[in-house]
C-alpha cells in the first residue's frame, strides 16, 4: 500500500471519529425510549429548533462522511 493511501487511512480515522464525535449522538439520543414522550412535552418553538438541530446534524454529518468517501475512492483533491 502506498505511502498516500497509509495517509489516507488516517485521514478517514479523523473524520470517522469527528461524525461519531458530533453532539447529535450523545445529547439527542440520551432520552432515546422517553424521546417522544418529552418531544411531546415541548412547545412548538422548541419543537421546531429541535428538529433544526436534528437536520443541520444530518447536513453536518453527511458532508463528513461525502468526504470521507471521496477519499476512500482516491477522489479527494489530495489523491488527484
């Protein structure tokens, strides 16, 4: 294995461990089984900017792992 792709292994350790890193897995996830019961809870406003931080954490987390993909592939502008 080349030197790059050595590199490369490395460079998708980080990002791996930056999307299992994000506060979308520990902080939404801790009411997991009362999860509706306290979104429920919840006024709309608060309901709503849940829901925001659910969706910019899916943004947030898929352009890691678009990334990480490119890499994996030898796509990524490092490899060209």
């Amino acid at each position: 294995m080349s030197r790059d792709r050595l590199e490369d292994l490395g460079r998708l350790a980080v990002m791996i461990d930056q999307c299992l890193d994000h506060p979308f897995f520990s902080e939404e996830r801790m009411l997991s089984k009362d999860y509706v019961a306290y979104f429920s809870r919840q006024t709309p406003e608060k309901q709503s900017e849940i829901l925001e931080r659910f969706a910019k954490a899916i943004d947030e987390i898929e352009d890691v792992l678009s990334r990480a993909l490119e890499i994996a592939k030898g796509l990524d502008p490092l490899n060209e």
